[in-house]
C-alpha cells in the first residue's frame, strides 16, 4: 500500500499570467497526482496536491524550478487530510 498525503500551498513570485496553472496541471497529471490549482486575487497561486510523498516531492521540485517565465519565489506548504474519491488534477476558476 503507498502512503498517500495531501498538501495545499500558497504560491509566490511571477505566478499568474505566465502559465503556471497550466504547467501545474501537466505535471501533476504526468505524475499520477490528484488535485487543483487556482489564481488568487491577491496575486498568489494556491494548490492542493495529492498523492504519494515521494511523487509529491518530484512535483514540488518541478514547480519550484518553473521555467524561462515561471519564478516561484516561496512555496509554502502543509499537510491535509487525505480526499479519497479525488480522481484528476483540474485548474479552478
């Protein structure tokens, strides 16, 4: 059995109108994980990502590196419970 967590983070940094929530999704999805990401009007990303720590950290590291646009300045996160009919990774409104 894989230990599953779940996580929310608040995002900073050049988060929105670069295409994070897209390259969110990508990756979590390419990695089996469940979960959500929204842009927030304060000008933060927040998210919520599930799955088996091990992948968690992989994806961590994937947003956290961005890319030529992206520039995740902090991402500050803590462990939640678990959703267990969760089923994809979406981007919310």
């Amino acid at each position: 059995m894989t230990d599953v967590k779940r996580y929310k983070a608040i995002l900073t940094g050049r988060v929105q109108g670069v295409g994070l929530r897209f390259f969110t999704m990508e990756n979590a999805s390419k990695l089996g994980l469940t979960g959500w990401v929204k842009n927030m009007a304060d000008g933060t990303v927040h998210l919520e990502v599930q799955g088996e720590d091990s992948v968690i950290t992989e994806f961590v590291n994937i947003i956290k590196k961005g890319n030529f646009i992206i520039n995740v300045e902090t991402f500050d996160a803590e462990e939640i419970p678990v959703i267990e009919e969760e089923k994809a990774f979406i981007i919310r409104n």
